[in-house]
C-alpha cells in the first residue's frame, strides 16, 4: 500500500509531502494505482521547478520500500504557483484514494 503524508504548516500551507510504499495492485508495468500517483508527483515537481522556477529538496528511494519525499520548507511558501501546483496534487491524491482505498492512503498533518 502507498501510505502518503501531506503536512501543512498552521496557515494552510503545503509545506512537504510524503509517499512511501508501493500499491502492488497489478503487474509490474501494468499497476494503474502506482502509474497514477508516480505521475501525480513527478509532474507536481517538475511544475515546481520549471513553472514556479523553485528548487524543492528531494530525496528518493526506488528500491527499499518506495521513498520520494519533497521539501518546500526553505521555499517560499506564499507563492501562489507552488500552493496551486500543491493544491491540484493534494486533489489528485485524494481522487485516486477515494477510488483505489485498498491501495493508497493519504493523511495530513499540521506542523
């Protein structure tokens, strides 16, 4: 199961997200719930860096478990294209969620 973390700080604001795990519901190759949240996040970062012209930390890990983890806490947070980039990930989280629960779970925290 994908277990995803998305924590805000106490305005509301995104201020990093994590995914670990993989949702093993089909193939390799053929598994539509990982297809969907590896697309949701990579397209999430690279509108951060080439939209919002931001260098979010990044750290991953393919092979021991799943790992991506994005940092925008030395960003600026108030940027309207890095919260809109977050916002639209957030969503696209929660719709696969709400459609795949036995794959993929997303919590939020405040920090």
């Amino acid at each position: 199961m994908i277990q995803a973390m998305i924590t805000r700080n106490p305005a509301g604001q995104v201020t990093s997200f994590r995914l670990t795990g993989h949702a093993d519901s089909g193939a390799y190759g053929q598994d539509i719930v990982c297809a969907a949240v590896s697309v949701l996040a990579i397209s999430t970062i690279n509108g951060i860096e080439q939209v919002a012209h931001l260098k979010p930390a990044i750290q991953s890990d393919e092979t021991n478990g799943g790992l991506l983890i994005a940092d925008f806490t030395k960003l600026d947070l108030a940027n309207s294209q890095l919260q809109t980039l977050l916002a639209s990930f957030t969503l696209g989280l929660n719709d696969v969620a709400t459609n795949y629960a036995d794959y993929i779970r997303v919590r939020e925290q405040i920090r």
